[in-house]
C-alpha cells in the first residue's frame, strides 16, 4: 500500500488514536462487569460530554494562545497518560480519561484533514487511515485480550489500564513531531454557523450518523457481558472480528473512489445492519453475539470510511474552519445524550433482553435511514466553499 506523504506524516498520530480507541470499547465492558448497566449509562454520558467539551475548549483557547494542531495532540495524550492510572473501580476517572483523549484527538484530526485535503483526495485518505486503524486495533485487542485472560478481568483491569497509559505516553513523545503545518486554531463565530440553511440542512445526517453512538456503546457492552461473561472473551471474539474486517478493508482498499462513494456506503449499512439486528436477537439466543462482532467488525471500516467522507462534506460550508468544527461537535454532543438520556428513561425499569432489542432496533433503523439521507446527500449536494481549501477566516 504505497502512502502519500500527507499519511506518512500522520501515520504515527493515527496509530497511536486507534490503538487508544479500543479501550472505548474495552472500558465500557469493564464498567458493565463491574457496575452493571446503570454505571454504563452515567459513564457513557460523562464520557460523551468530556468529549464535545474537550473539543471546544481546546478550539477556544487558539483564540487567546495562536496554537495551531500540535499542543491539541500532546494534550489528547498527555490527558489519559496521567489519568488511566487511577482509572481501575473509577468509572469517573476513566470517563474523563476516555473523553478527553476522544475530544482533543479529533479535533486536532478534523483540524488538521481539512485544513490540507481537498475533496477528491478524501476517499483514498480515508481507505488508507481506515486500514492502518484497523490494522492497530487489531494487535491492541489481541494484546488486551491475552493480558486480561492471564490476569483475569479483576486483577486485570488496573494493569491493563497502566498499559494504556503508557502507550499514550509513547504518543505524547512520538506523534506530534510529525505533524504537517496547519493554520492556527482560531475561533471566530460558531453561533453563526448554527444558524446557516446549510448547516440546518445537515441537522438529520447528524442525528442518524451520531445520535444512537451512547445507546450503541451501552447495547456492546451489554450484550458482551450477557453473552459471553468476560471482558477477556470479549477481546478474543473482537480480535478475530477485526482480523476479519481488516483482511477485507485491505483487500479492497484500491476500490474505492469519488464516484462510487454511495455504492460502497449502500453495501456497508446492509452489513452494518444485518449487524444491529444479530445483536437484538442475541437477547435470546446468546451466541448470535459472536456472530454480531464478526460481521459488525467485517463492514465496519467500510461504513467509517463512507461516513467520514460524508462528514467531511457537511463541514463544506461558509465560516471559519474551526467554527464548522465547533459548531459540529456540540451538536451531536446534544443528540448522542438526548438520545441516550431518552432512551435510558424509557427502558430502565426493562428487562436488559428488551432493552437490548430495543437498542439494536433503533441501531437498524437509524443506519438504513443514515443511508438513504447520506446517498442523496453524495448525489445531490455539491461541495461547498471549502471543500478545496480552508476557508479564509482561518488565516
């Protein structure tokens, strides 16, 4: 797979973000083992909101300080390489831990992405990063998994979580050397990009491609710990799922191109879909879980890819680079917890069979409707002003 400059720079930054990211779903696990589902939603919805916050606050103070997407990233690892230490029977610590590296890495990622890719150069981009992301949270799975299943899930977790720490450490020291030169981070007007038709426009992709993230990731680790009883089982079954998916993201990653964007986005949510609708039934028949991870891990990377091109292209729209960014960020921070709080409310006096069929229903039928929004959008939306450089408000 022959890199283009721009991803031999960020490949160090994008190996270090998805081998953190598994602990996403790692850690959400550990806490339904550990304090059941209530503990997961309050985690969950803490986690989310560090998110958006830690986004937003690192795009205010370029304000006041001039920095460009360095300071973002050694701060999005810095965070969990001093916290995950005292992450172990703290769902709050590893809530803030989890946020804060999810909130400072994308942004600095959405930053830096936009700020030097034009729109026909996205889908080879994205194929590219999607399968170095994959190729890591493949190999950190597997390492968690042999950690957790020597040590066990209780003696485990604390180490595991040290282990974290210091892989993030390790991105603190290696990652932001390499970084391409962007604009400083400057925010100008966010609540005027609220207000555009455009971005109003964008309100429906947003709610249907974010909006069921907190109810997914309660319904994983809810089905993980009822199907399979141990965070360890979960990352054999993870690991074989995702050495599946990404055998077949590398298989195909010449594939894709501009003009077949909604092609690739229509295959990808028939599995994504078949996908929520084996983690409903796993509900009863505890086994269909196994089956869930394989095929969700299978067409996964293909979906990610479809929809951060898609994302992308909501962000071509008038204002400052980072007032897009800002703008963005809290508002699907608002659907994801509307969504999760709702849904929490609704169903917590279920049965946890119900409320995971409940969940992976909302899960099919958000991706299809995801689908039929996102083709019309590739089809019939064209690029924006700053699809093919960053807007001049960010000089």
């Amino acid at each position: 797979m022959k890199l283009t400059a721009l991803e031999r720079q960020l490949a160090p930054f994008l190996a270090v973000q998805a081998c953190l990211s598994t602990l996403v779903g790692f850690g959400a696990v550990l806490v339904y083992a550990d304090a059941g589902m209530a503990a997961t939603v309050h985690y969950t919805l803490l986690m989310l909101t560090v998110t958006m916050a830690g986004t937003v606050l690192a795009y205010t103070s370029g304000r006041r300080w001039r920095i460009d997407a360095r300071p973002l990233v050694r701060a999005a690892f810095g965070v969990p390489g001093l916290l995950l230490w005292w992450a172990d029977g703290q769902p709050v610590v590893l809530a803030v831990a989890v946020g804060g590296f999810l909130g400072l890495s994308w942004g600095a990622r959405l930053w830096i992405e936009l700020s030097v890719l034009d729109d026909t150069g996205r889908d080879g981009y994205a194929a590219h990063a999607t399968v170095l992301s994959v190729v890591v949270s493949l190999l950190t799975t597997l390492v968690a998994s042999l950690w957790l299943t020597f040590w066990g899930d209780e003696r485990g977790a604390a180490s595991l979580y040290g282990l974290y720490a210091g892989v993030a450490l390790l991105g603190l020291a290696v990652a932001p050397r390499h970084l391409p030169d962007t604009p400083p981070l400057r925010l100008h007007a966010p609540l005027a990009v609220l207000r555009q038709r455009e971005f109003v426009a964008c309100l429906p992709l947003f709610l249907l491609e974010s909006g069921l993230l907190g109810i997914g990731m309660v319904m994983s680790a809810s089905g993980a710990i009822e199907a399979l009883g141990k965070a360890s089982h979960y990352g054999w079954v993870a690991t074989v799922a995702t050495l599946a998916g990404a055998i077949a993201l590398y298989a195909l990653r010449h594939r894709r191109q501009a003009h077949n964007r909604d092609g690739w986005m229509g295959l990808a949510c028939l599995g994504i879909t078949a996908a929520h609708a084996l983690l409903g039934a796993s509900a009863w028949l505890p086994a269909l879980y196994v089956l869930h991870l394989l095929l969700h891990a299978v067409t996964l990377p293909f979906w990610l890819a479809s929809e951060q091109v898609l994302n992308q292209r909501t962000l071509d729209i008038h204002g400052a680079l980072a007032d897009r960014i800002v703008a963005r960020e809290a508002t699907l921070w608002f659907f994801r917890v509307t969504m999760l709080t709702g849904f929490w409310f609704a169903a917590r006096q279920a049965s946890p069979a119900w409320v995971l069929a409940t969940g992976a229903g909302l899960m099919c039928a958000a991706a299809l409707l995801e689908y039929a929004v996102g083709r019309a959008w590739l089809r019939h939306v064209p690029a924006g002003p700053a699809a093919t450089a960053p807007s001049a408000a960010d000089g």
